[in-house]
C-alpha cells in the first residue's frame, strides 16, 4: 500500500522541524565538521568555523541598518 499526500505531508513537516530545530543544526554542524576534519584535518576544521564566525559577523552588519531606525 502507498502512502497518502497527508501523510506525505506530516512526515515532511516533521523532517523540516527537526532539521530547523537547534538539535537538527546541531547535528548537520556535526556532519559538516567531521566531513571536514576527515578531508583537511584540524586546520580545515578551524577554517570553517572561521568561515562560518565570519558569515555571521557579515549577516549582522548587513541586517543591523534594518534594525535600528536613524
């Protein structure tokens, strides 16, 4: 038997909660950095998270015009 389009649709909804979820982030950082200490070592994994402090030091200094009427 195959599955409904709603029950397509709640296991859809409940794969994108736990990936937008911090516990879901947090595992996707995990892979990301294994990937990379298993590809560059140490030194790719302390270029990333310098990439990614980076990003988001980009991302506040875009948005913060936004926030904070002149």
């Amino acid at each position: 038997m195959g599955t409904s389009k709603k029950q397509k649709k709640r296991e859809w909804l409940r794969y994108r909660d736990f990936v937008l979820s911090p516990y879901g982030v947090i595992k996707i950082k995990s892979l990301g950095y294994t990937l990379t200490y298993a590809h560059a070592g140490w030194q790719g994994v302390c270029m990333l998270g310098a990439a990614v402090s980076l990003l988001a030091l980009l991302l506040w200094w875009i948005t913060r015009r936004v926030a904070m009427p002149e």
